[in-house]
C-alpha cells in the first residue's frame, strides 16, 4: 500500500434478510482479523459500477445487476502498520 495516497474502492453488500456476504482478512502486525464486504479498486477512468462489476466477476465468478448506490464512506485505517486512506 502506498502512503499519501487516495485509494478508492467499490464495495458491494449482499445481503440476505439481516445477513451480508463478507470476505476475511487478516493484519499481520496487528495481529487481527477483519471483515469487509466484496468489492476492490476503481482503476483511473473507470466508473464504480463497472468496476464493482469486474471485481465481483474476478472474486466470485459471477455476473452482477440492479445495482444501487447506498451511499460513500470514507475510511482512514492503519492496515499491516501503513495508513490508508
């Protein structure tokens, strides 16, 4: 991760009554797990939903639709001792 960098990202909820479909991770140096819907980086010049739909076609294998914009959240985070923004 690079710092002083913005590193945008669409995420994807699914969800299923209460439940959302999340993937698992894990911070070496912190030594904890987290949680995070699907999704992955906009490349430069590509609109979200595009890119939401790659991601989802690169992670799961499946073709995505309907989708609809909830909202943005911006995250400042330390990840594996490096801020991320």
């Amino acid at each position: 991760m690079q710092q002083s960098r913005i590193r945008p990202l669409a995420i994807c909820v699914f969800r299923k009554g209460e439940r959302i479909l999340v993937a698992e991770g894990y911070d070496r140096v912190k030594g904890e797990r987290f949680y995070r819907p699907l999704g992955g980086a906009i490349k430069f010049g590509e609109y979200a939903p595009v890119a939401l739909s790659r991601e989802i076609q690169e992670e799961l294998g499946v073709e995505i639709s309907d989708l609809r914009y909830l909202g943005t959240l911006e995250n400042l985070f330390t990840y594996e001792g490096q801020q991320g923004h």
